[in-house]
C-alpha cells in the first residue's frame, strides 16, 4: 500500500469517527477538512433534520468551520474527507472553495454527483481541478449508511 493510500485510509478512519457523532435524526455522515499542512481544520455531520436546514450537509458544515479557522473563503490547498459520495450541491460548494482534493468513502448511486450519478467536479473541466479518490474503505462507509436505514425499517 503507498504511502498516499495510508493516508487516506488513516483520514477516513476520522472521518468514521465523525460520522459516529451524527445527530440521532440524521444520515451518519462524517467529513473532515485538513490544511495544506496536514493539521486538522474542521469537521461536520450531516444536521438537516437536527437544525431543519436543508443545506445541513457534513461537507458544508465543515467547510464553513474551516474557512472560519482560516479566515478565509478560500480552501486552496485543503483536502475534504468525507464518508459518502457528495452530491451536487457539496460538490459545488467544494468546487466554489477551491479545495485541493476530496477523499470519499462510500459511493451513492443514486445522489452521487463525483462520478455515480454525474461527475460535477470533473467533467466538464472547470478552471480550478479537483483531485477525487473514491471508494476508500468503502464497506466500512457504507455500512454506516445501511445501519442507519436498517434502523428505520
């Protein structure tokens, strides 16, 4: 495994964790910003139902934690790991706060706007790229997605 392949993997394992302090009424989704510098920035669950926001996403809590603790609108260099394909409208708003790369668990076939549904951060090209890694740890991601649904039923 390389060394780039360890580090994702370490960087999902936190993002689990995240995910596991999902409000009760929400989708177990953890995403975490880290800096240029490799420090954590920020995290975020999933909190539509808890705060009634429908932009209540962990990709956009997170990253609006991490452009307060940079004091800056501008990720440049910052990588976002999240536990779950991110849909359309985080994947603009990765695209708008011009993050160096996004790291995801689990693939969402059915919301999925980084490449299972549609590929908003590559195709088209935009000015700013994006790098995507999927699928890392992808049966420990998923399986906090169908516990929760499990639950439900």
């Amino acid at each position: 495994m390389s060394q780039l392949e360890q580090r994702a993997e370490q960087r999902m394992r936190r993002a689990i964790e995240v995910a596991r302090t999902t409000p009760e009424a929400d989708i177990p989704v953890g995403a975490v910003i880290y800096g240029p510098d490799g420090r954590q920035l920020a995290t975020g669950t999933n909190r539509r139902e808890t705060d009634q926001d429908p932009a209540g996403h962990a990709e956009i809590v997170a990253t609006r934690e991490a452009a307060r603790a940079l004091g800056t609108w501008r990720l440049d260099g910052c990588e976002l790991v999240v536990t779950l394909e991110p849909c359309t409208m985080c994947a603009g708003a990765i695209l708008g706060a011009r993050m160096k790369s996004v790291v995801f668990g689990a693939y969402e076939p059915k919301t999925g706007a980084v490449g299972s549904l549609i590929d908003v951060l590559r195709d088209p090209p935009h000015i700013h790229t994006v790098e995507v890694r999927g699928g890392v740890l992808e049966a420990e991601t998923a399986a906090l997605m169908t516990g929760f649904f499990d639950r439900l039923r």
